[in-house]
C-alpha cells in the first residue's frame, strides 16, 4: 500500500478547521454511499424585480438582484445572500416594498440553500406580508404565488407538510386567478410533494395527472417542455417510472422541434435517470451519451459524464470506465467553486472508491490514485468553507474521513466524522447526518473490537448505530422519493446500518451472554429493516406500524427470527410470556445463498428426494432443531417465521427434521413484520367469497384450464360470486368489493411478483392490475366504511424468474392489498392439485375454531399424504402471510 501525503496547504486547511495535522493516508475499498444532491424538488422560481416598479435611483439595486441571480445559479449561496441582501435593504431605504419583497424571497431561497431554516422563515415572513400590505395588480399576484411557492418549500423542508400543502394549494388558486398555466403546474407539482409525505398517495397521481392535462392542452414552447421535464421527474420520484419515461420522451420531443439544444440536454439527462431506475442500464447510458453530444454547458456535460462513469461501473465496464474517469479527472480543476462542483468532485472520489474496491485492483494505472483522490477532498473541502457550505463541507469531510477508515487510523477517522457529522446536523441534513453516524458507529465498534461488548467504546458504537437507526425512520418518507441515488444505492447505504447494528447488538460477551435488552433491540431492528425493505420497494413510505407483541397475538405460536449477517446466522425466538432465546450459525453468507438457492432449486418437480432432503434438514437444523425443546414444552402450534434475504424464497412447510416435514409438525405462516400485524381472528359467519379468475388466455398469457373447476369447488364449500374472464376487470372488481362484504377475495389469475414493484401484478381480463393500484382496488369497502378484507387468496401467482429478491414482491402484495393475510404460491402449480388443495383449504376454514394457519395446513397435509402429490413441488408452495389466526 502507498502512503497518501497531503501537501501542506491542505494540512493547513484541515488543522483550520480544528482537526489537527494529518500526516499519511492509505487507501482501499472504499464505500459507495449516496450522491449528495441539492434538498428537496419542490419547484420555485427565481423571482426578478418588478420592472413597473424600478425606477433611475434603484438600478444599483437592480443590479444586485441580477448578481444575486447569478451567484444562485452557479451554486453560490453566499455571495447570493450578501447581495440579495443589499438589494433588499436598498430596495426598503427607498420604500420600494414589492422589489423589497421579491428581494427577501430569493433570499430564502438562498439561505435555504446553506441550511439556514430560522433567516430563511424570517424573509419569506417578511416577505408576504409586504405583498399582503399592497395592492395587487396581476404581475404583483404572480410574484406573490412565486413567494408562496418558496415558503411551501421552507414548510416542507421543516417537516410541515400540510402546512406546506396549504402554502401551495394558495399559490395555485392565485396563479389560476392571474390565467397563469405554467405557475398552475408548477404549484400542482409541488402539492404532490406534500400529498406524498403525509401518505396520500391517491390524492399525489389525481394532482399529478391534473398537471398533465393542463401542459397537454398547451402548444408547444419551452414552457411546455420545462413543464413536462418537471412532471415526469415528479413522477419518477414517486415511483411512477413508466410514465415517468412517457412523459419525459414528450418533452425531448418538444425540445427537438424547438431545436432548444439546453432544452434537449435536460431532458435526456432526466430519461436516463428514469432508465436508471428501472435499471435500463445500457439505454440509460445512451441518453447520457447522447446529453454529452448536444451539451452546451461545461458542467452539464461534465454531470452526464459521471452518471455515465457511474453507470459503466454498475454494469462492470471496467477498462471503460477507468478511461472515462482519467478523463473527467482534468476537467474538475477548471470548474468554479460552486456546490455543483463540490458535488462532482464528490461523486468522481465514489466512483473512483467503486473502482478501487473490485478485486482487480487499480489496473491498469489509468485511474486516478488514492493519492490524488485525497487531493481533490483535501481541496473541496477548502472550497466549501470559502463557500460557507456546511452541507458540501458535511460531505467532503465525511468522505475523506472513510480514507482514514480504509486504513485504519481510527483516532485521525472519527474526528473527522464528528465534525463531519456536527455539520450536518447544524445544517439541518438527516440524509448526510445519518451516513456519519453510521460511520461513526463503525469506528466505534472497530475500536471496541471483538469480545469487548462491555467496554465504553462498545456502548459508544452502540448509541452511534442507534442514533443512525432513529435518523433513517425518521427520514421515511423523503429517503425513498427525495434521492434517486439515495434509492437506489439502499443495498448499500441503507440496508448495512441495519444489519451491522443487529451484528454489534448479538456480539457476545466475554461470559458468552447476550442481554434481553440487547435482544430485544435486535428484533425491533430487524423489524424496521423489514419496513424500510417495503418502503423502498414501493418507492414511498406507506406503512404504519405498531409494535405487536407475541403474547398479545396468539399464546400457542412462535416467532423465529432469522438474520443474516455476513459470518453468521442469528436467530432470535420470541416464545409467548418468555424470555427471548438466541442460537447462533457460524457460516458465511456467500455459502449460506448457495445452500438456499440449491434447496430452491431442489423443489423442482423432477428432482429425488436424495437431492432435496439433506439440504431442507440442513435449513431445519439451522433455524427449528435448536428450538425444538423449548417448542415442545411451550404447546406450541404455529411457527411464524419473520424471514431474511434469500430465506424468503423458500417455502419454511417443507423444512426436513430427518423424519417428517416442518408442516407435519406445526401450522406455518410468513410476516413481513409484527408490527405490521392485525392480530384479530376470522369472523366466522358467513364467509363469503368473491371469486375473480381468467380460465382463458389473455393478453400473451395462457390459458389456465383448471379455473373453471377451482371455481366449482370454491361454491360447493361457500357462499360465492364469481367473475370470470370478462366479467373480471379491475373496475368490476372495484365494485363488487365496494358493494359488498367479502370476507375473502379469491383471485385465481396469472400474477408476478418480483423484487421491482412495477414488474409486481395481477392479470385481469382488461389490464394488468400492478401493486400499487390493487390496493386501490381491494381497500374500496374501507373508503365505504366497511370492514377490510380478511383474506386474499392468490392462486396462479409465481415469483419472478431469475430474481432472488422476488419474494419481496409478495410481500409487497400482502401489505398493500389491505388484507388481513395473503395466501399465495411462490410458483405455477398443477391444475389438479390446485384444485384439491382449494376444496381441502375452504373445507377446513369453514369450521369453528380453525385458524387460517390451521387450514393451510390441513390443506397441505391432505395433498401430502396422497402418493402423486407427496412431492413438495405439489404442496409447498402456498404459504399465509399476515394474520394467521
């Protein structure tokens, strides 16, 4: 390894900042955190003075609010606020009020910008109430929207979105007053922000699409295009990403017709954003090569340059991409200091961390060194504190402190990630805050090292973690819509906090004991990284969750919950009005997802039991064999299983304890979380059924001949109304559920579920019904004050082939349909045994006492013990997710 020596200008700058002289760095693997963006996306203008109102003696003035203007676009917050300022003064000494206002307004803006919330509420105060003082003419109306528009911004920012959402619902009426459409859209855009975070999202695709229908009625102009750009990035942060696409293709179009070369470039950097994240990879980089073509603008260009950098990596480009990187290099040292360059420095040091990090090393020489990677932090952070960014400073000096890191100076480290982190939370940054609390957490536990779970640095990394932990839920709903980056690296970024805390909490102790408390803190951790999974999943933060306890639920079940950890299996066993137990598996991850993936594998129909069976015992060993005595003396009936990672995708009912199937021992079900958990058991009379199928093909999808006989069974068991083929559309669906109590929905239909939530649907007769509008569908009874659906059975779903994460997808569906539980199958099952499984299943239901668990069992166990169906292929894949009782 070489040493990195920082020259004496940057020891300077460091030492400044009070963080002593550093000496030597050495660097390797680097982690790959989010691209630090600007917060939020709420939309607002730049507002410029009032012409009508400027006269001779306040040119001064006016020229300041265009320097001002000019400092703000560059990313120069600073200089903007101390001109902006003078203007205002200058603009008040001459009782100009509304050049005044409009001065204090961008202002806010500025300030907002450096994290400075108090001045900001302070001018944009100001602000409106000089506009509410005067009389309004229409251009006075449209600046005051353009002020009302910043302080929703501010509002959102603070946390009080529907304050904000009021803010921006004036700002619209006052833009519709004055016929302004673009400001109608823009406000639209910016309610759906509001409606997003207080979690309706309904109400986000109605404004939403109301935005839409005012931009399609335009002609076309660069408005129009800024519009749509607009539009379809709003789309693309709440999730909506196929349209999304649509939309912004509209405004590349426009923007071609225009022959607008800025114009065009936005918008093909915004369609490989979106093709990013519907992990397009290869078209992703063609719009950015392309924005790279039409570019006018150095800084653009070098943005679409390290979005293609990033993209090369990602898909393992290797030779491309340490090019591309030894050329971008050069064009950093010509940027201005502004934010937008901090930021690129920033993300050239991540991509060049990914490279450093593969096994190959640095290759071929052409990427720039760790050497001069410290170099260009050393610098940037230099340039921040010109800047008086404590945001861009937050970053940098968080990023050089993983040098450290890398290198194990843990001393030198974790003063730079304290005052990293001091940064960020003085800026009012919980999306940089939590990433040094993390860190600093890291640092910690590499101090306290292994066996020391009692010291003070061990309790001190602990704290760090859980204040990581408490930022991260706090930041729900703006971590999965405000970063496209931050999303998408949640593998990375998110998900390790979680697990590396759970691995702190269950590190033992000298004496070989894990505290209950400890315990405890682990299963609520795991838990929440379960929520945080579905949040990211559904690209918003649309669960509410309460803790549920074991006892409270179900006396005669138990709750195993097994986390993977990169050395090790933990699980942790919630038995009724008991302590919790823990055993531990030492066994790498990577061996463990091929154990799995082979037991998955195994399942198929054609495999022998001398394949299959010694792999589900090794599973059963891991997660039940410990346990089992304490199962035995607690009366225990029903198994919980709360599974991890590539756990999921295999059905716990075929686990093999060398004798007999987990199923012929226990009723099993699946939850994505307890506190997820609805813990009331099945009204029993009547149960009524609707029934939804497709027996015949449809939309490039077969038939599925066996429907029609699933369906005789069904009402030969239960009270029943069906709708088959095209009787079943979404709308009637809708319907019928509105009209009517159903206990149960029964859809037999094809359907996928996959770890992306737009590839996650129902099959009806008309459309493909995708996740997020099933539960728009099956929650109408709900909006009509009926009781919600307590079972949801899924006949003909399968997990998506090829994605090991598809099972999140189910679990996707099981929450977001509204049900109590979800029966579901993890793959395509044979019609004959579908058929009999169903008439067994509704046969036990419909009895007196039985829980749903109890009937899955009963069904399982009915198709078990008939000699063409005992293969695991036939019965394991139907499992109950949610409420098992």
């Amino acid at each position: 390894m070489t040493p990195i020596n920082l020259n004496k200008r940057f020891k300077n700058v460091l030492k400044y900042l009070g963080l002593g002289t550093i000496t030597t760095l050495l660097s390797l693997s680097l982690a790959w955190g989010g691209y630090p963006k600007e917060a939020g996306m709420a939309r607002v203008n730049i507002a410029v003075p009032d012409a009508s109102a400027v006269q001779s003696s306040v040119q001064n003035a006016s020229q300041l609010m265009q320097e001002g203007l000019q400092h703000y676009q560059s990313g120069q917050y600073t200089a903007a606020v101390m001109v902006w300022k003078q203007a205002a003064d200058a603009f008040a000494a001459r009782e100009d009020g509304i050049n005044q206002a409009i001065a204090l307004s961008n202002l806010a803006l500025a300030y907002h910008q450096l994290g400075r919330l108090p001045e900001a509420n302070e001018a944009i105060t100001t602000s409106l109430q000089i506009f509410q003082a005067k009389d309004s003419n229409t251009n006075r109306l449209k600046i005051f929207a353009q002020a009302l528009n910043t302080q929703g911004k501010l509002q959102l920012a603070q946390g009080q979105a529907q304050q904000a959402l009021a803010t921006w619902q004036k700002a619209t009426e006052t833009y519709q007053q004055v016929g302004d459409k673009t400001g109608v859209v823009r406000s639209l855009i910016n309610q759906a922000q509001a409606l997003r975070a207080l979690g309706f999202y309904q109400r986000v695709k109605d404004t939403l699409e109301q935005a839409n229908q005012i931009l399609q009625n335009q002609p076309d102009s660069d408005i129009k295009a800024a519009g749509l750009l607009s539009f379809g990035e709003a789309l693309r942060l709440v999730g909506d990403l196929k349209q999304s696409q649509q939309v912004l293709e509209q405004s590349l179009a426009i923007s071609q017709r225009l022959q607008s070369p800025p114009a065009i470039t936005a918008a093909l950097m915004s369609l490989g954003n979106t093709a990013y994240a519907l992990q397009q990879f290869e078209q992703a980089l063609k719009y950015y090569q392309q924005a790279i073509t039409t570019s006018t603008s150095p800084t653009t260009t070098l943005q679409a340059q390290l979005n293609q950098l990033r993209l090369l990596i990602d898909t393992e480009k290797w030779a491309e991409a340490e090019k591309l990187s030894s050329q971008i290099l050069p064009q950093l040292a010509n940027l201005p200091a502004t934010r937008t360059s901090i930021y690129a420095r920033i993300n050239l040091i991540q991509s060049l961390m990914k490279l450093w990090s593969r096994e190959s090393g640095v290759g071929s020489g052409e990427v720039p060194t760790p050497q001069a990677a410290a170099q260009i932090l050393a610098a940037t952070i230099e340039q921040a504190k010109e800047l008086q960014d404590q945001r861009a400073q937050a970053y940098a000096l968080g990023y050089l402190s993983q040098v450290y890191e890398q290198n194990q100076q843990w001393s030198e480290a974790q003063k730079l990630t304290e005052k990293a982190l001091l940064l960020a939370q003085s800026s009012n940054a919980p999306d940089i805050a939590y990433q040094w609390q993390w860190q600093l957490g890291r640092l910690l536990k590499a101090q306290a090292g292994e066996g020391k779970a009692n010291s003070s640095t061990y309790n001190s990394a602990i704290t760090a973690y859980k204040e990581a932990i408490n930022t991260l839920n706090s930041l729900r709903k703006d971590l999965v819509a405000t970063n496209l980056d931050l999303q998408f690296s949640f593998r990375e970024s998110v998900e390790p906090v979680y697990r590396q805390f759970v691995g702190l909490l269950l590190q033992r102790t000298e004496g070989g004991e894990i505290s209950q408390e400890n315990l405890k803190l682990a299963r609520e951790v795991i838990e929440s990284l379960q929520l945080a999974e579905l949040d990211n999943f559904f690209r918003e933060a649309c669960l509410t969750a309460q803790p549920e306890l074991i006892d409270r639920v179900d006396s005669q079940a138990a709750v195993i919950y097994p986390i993977i950890l990169p050395d090790r299996l933990e699980v942790i066993l919630s038995l009724p009005n008991q302590p919790l137990r823990h055993y531990t598996t030492a066994i790498p991850q990577s061996e463990l997802d091929d154990i799995l993936n082979k037991a998955r594998r195994s399942l198929r129909r054609t495999a022998l039991d001398a394949e299959r069976l010694p792999l589900f015992q090794k599973v059963y060993d891991w997660l039940v064999r410990p346990a089992e005595s304490d199962l035995a003396a607690s009366g225990i009936k029903t198994l919980v299983f709360a599974l991890d990672g590539s756990l999921k995708n295999l059905p716990m009912a075929a686990l093999y304890d060398g004798q007999q199937y987990l199923v012929e021992k226990y009723g099993v079900a699946l939850t994505p979380s307890l506190q997820l958990l609805e813990p009331q058991a099945l009204t029993r009379q009547p149960i009524k059924v609707l029934v939804g199928g497709l027996s015949e093909a449809r939309q490039g999808f077969s038939a599925l001949p066996g429907v029609e006989s699933e369906v005789v069974q069904i009402q030969s068991k239960l009270p029943t109304e069906v709708l088959l083929n095209q009787q079943f559309t979404s709308t009637a669906l809708q319907s019928q559920i509105k009209a009517a109590p159903f206990p149960v929905v029964h859809l037999a239909t094809h359907g996928q579920f996959s770890s992306e939530a737009d590839k996650t649907f129902i099959l009806a007769w008309d459309e493909r019904i995708d996740v997020k509008q099933l539960g728009g569908v099956l929650q109408a009874r709900e909006q009509s004050d009926r009781k919600p659906i307590e079972l949801l059975v899924l006949s003909a779903c399968q997990t998506a082939s090829g994605d090991n994460r598809a099972a999140l997808g189910l679990a996707g569906v099981a929450v977001r349909s509204g049900a109590r539980s979800t029966l579901a199958t993890l793959w395509p099952v044979d019609d004959q045994s579908t058929s009999e499984f169903m008439m067994a299943f509704y046969q036990a239901l419909a009895q007196l006492q039985v829980t749903k668990a109890q009937a899955l069992r009963d069904a399982q166990l009915a198709l078990l013990k008939q000699p063409k169906f005992r293969h695991p292929f036939y019965w394991a894949p139907f499992v109950l997710i949610g409420n098992w009782l």
